[in-house]
C-alpha cells in the first residue's frame, strides 16, 4: 500500500476519548479515499495526522513503505511531499494565478517554474489564465488554482479538506467529477475528506464511514450502501429503515418474515442460528419497496419529496412501521392516500434487533 495507516490513535490532552481511534485504512498507488462522517467523528484530524499536524498517540501511519508518524516521532510535514487543498482555497489575492500556483516550486529554475505553471494550469483546464487574478475567476476556478498550486511541486500525496463545502451543490458534484479526473490525470494518490455523500460517490475508489473517532467500513461506493457492516453506516448511507424480521429455515433455504410479508431467494442471508430466536432487523432501501397498486400491502403516504425524476415517499403501515420508497414522479399521489406496495430485494442485510 502507498498509504497504510495501522491502529492509528490521535488524542488531546483534556479529553476523555480519542478523537481517532484504532483506526486503519490503506490506499494503493493512484487511488483515491474518502472520508466521511457526521461533523466531530475524526476524519478531518485523520487527515491532518497523515499531513504531520497533528502527533500519532497510537499505531503508526507508512509512506511508501516508510514510517513517517508512531508515539514519539513524526516526519515533519514539509518532508513528507504532501499537497494540500482547503475549503477556503486560501489563495493570495495580490499574486497572479501564475503566481499563486508558482509559489511552491521556487527552488526551481524559471523557466521550469513556467513550464510547470503552465502544464498544471492545463491539466486544469485553465489554459492561458496565469495573468489573471484570483477575484475575477469564479468559486469553481478558483478551487481548481488551488489543487494547480498543490499539485504543482508533485507532491506523493495529496489530502483535500472539504474543498468545496463553500461552493452551491449543483456546482460541488460537477466539480467532484472534474476533480476526479484531474487526479486521474495527474497519478495522484488523494485522501479527501467531506461530509456530503453524492460528493464522496463522486470521486472516490475507496469510502470510509467515521464516526466517534472510529472507522466503522473502508470500502467501495456499491458495499457501503448494499452490504454496510455495522448499523451506523447502514443508518448514515442513502435512504433506508430497519423493519422488524424473523429468519426461519425452510426445505429452499432461510426466509425473512416481515411486516411486508416474506423475503425468499435472498442471497448472503444468515442463518436464523444467527440471532435470538432468528429475531434481527432487515435494512430496506427505498430502492427495494416498489410502488404496486395490487400488492396486498397497503401503505399511506405521510410526506412527500420531490426529486424531478422521482418522489421520495415516507410510508406508513397499519402496524405503525415506517417505511420510505423512491417512486417514479409521475406517480403523484396525494399525502393521506393509501398504496399497495411490495419488497423487490435480490439480498438482505441483517443487524441484530435494536
């Protein structure tokens, strides 16, 4: 691995519980990890341990197969060939974009320096704009003079620290793309830290879910959202609920009961040995309840939210049971109106009963 981050542990004096704990996550060359998580989990103090700002209290985290932080030594951040971009971009306003993007390879002859400009700002797509100034690009522009800047010294590294929460959403997923493919362009192995899902699906190979210092899943987009390993992540990606179910063994193999009937034919489904009594919880996307006026299950509408494409219901049972369901917008059904619906679900994900 590139990056190989091992039990890692960062806390503060004053503070009862780490703010990382136990954490490990690797990146190979060329890849690209995210971390997310609800705001105080640990990711942007992980991030700020593998850039050498904050100390190792536990484990160690390897460059290149070279330890750079363990308890009581650290590499010094400007050893370690790291480049960073931050939310407020954090360029100097009285420097041209050259300038700007220019600043961290002084060391180099001038004309280098130029051509190295010149060729970031490209892979860019800023071509010709080294003259101007940072206050007559756009946010979006301006984002990308600073990944330029970052990239510019060919860092081994580089860590993005919610580089586009001050941008509009619409904006961030189209900059995330873009992004991405500069990234891929350039080689670059990357650590980025954000708290917005579509933008973590955006660029990412590699998600990590964080939450109370601790790193609940290290995977890909499609594995965290169909087979999360802990309740959390199953809770904090997409949309879903956990029904109520009972796994039963029959001659064709385990069954979920639910209150939406029974799910058969499910792949990667526990025994019912698994739990007590096979009592657990079954995780339901709003991808698996389909929208079907001659299902036996009835469910009424209790809010509504428009996607364009789809409606995202919340649905209520007789029983009380919420549900919710991604259903095409031109079923536009009033709130208080009663559906039939159905499970369509290939697999299950099971969590012992809350």
């Amino acid at each position: 691995m590139f990056l190989s981050v091992s039990q890692l542990s960062v806390a503060y004096a004053g503070r009862s519980r780490a703010a990382v704990a136990g954490v490990s996550l690797g990146l190979a060359a060329g890849e690209i990890g995210v971390l997310i998580g609800p705001s105080g989990c640990g990711k942007t103090t992980l991030l700020r341990a593998v850039a050498g700002l904050e100390a190792a209290s536990g484990g160690q985290i390897a460059l290149s197969g070279a330890v750079v932080s363990r308890p009581g030594y650290s590499l010094a951040p400007e050893q370690r060939r790291i480049g960073m971009v931050f939310q407020d971009y954090a360029l100097f306003p009285h420097l041209t974009v050259g300038r700007n993007v220019a600043f961290g390879i002084h060391a180099l002859a001038r004309a280098e320096q130029a051509a190295r400009v010149t060729e970031v700002l490209a892979l860019v797509g800023l071509e010709g704009s080294a003259a101007r100034y940072p206050h007559e690009l756009s946010g979006g522009q301006q984002q990308r003079v600073a990944l330029a800047r970052a990239l510019a010294p060919r860092p081994q590294l580089m860590l993005l620290d919610e580089p586009f929460s001050n941008l509009d959403v619409e904006l961030r997923e189209r900059l995330a793309h873009e992004v991405r493919a500069i990234l891929k362009a350039a080689g670059a192995t990357a650590l980025f830290v954000t708290h917005d899902q579509l933008e973590a699906f955006a660029i990412g190979d590699r998600i990590g879910v964080m939450h109370d210092g601790q790193l609940h899943q290290w995977d890909e987009a499609y594995a965290l959202y169909h087979r999360p390993a802990t309740r959390f992540v199953a809770d904090f990606i997409g949309h879903g609920v956990f029904a109520p179910a009972t796994l039963v063994q029959r001659a064709g193999g385990v069954v979920a009961q639910t209150p939406l009937g029974e799910l058969a034919d499910l792949d990667e489904c526990p025994l019912p040995s698994a739990y007590p009594g096979g009592q657990c919880d079954v995780l339901l996307r709003a991808d698996d309840i389909v929208h079907d006026d001659h299902a036996p299950v009835q469910a009424q509408i209790v809010r509504k939210a428009f996607r364009g494409a789809e409606f995202l219901y919340t649905l209520r049972l007789a029983s009380g049971l919420t549900l919710l369901a991604h259903v095409p917008s031109h079923h536009d059904h009033a709130l208080g109106e009663w559906i039939g619906i159905r499970v369509q679900a290939d697999h299950v994900v099971t969590f012992p009963r809350a």
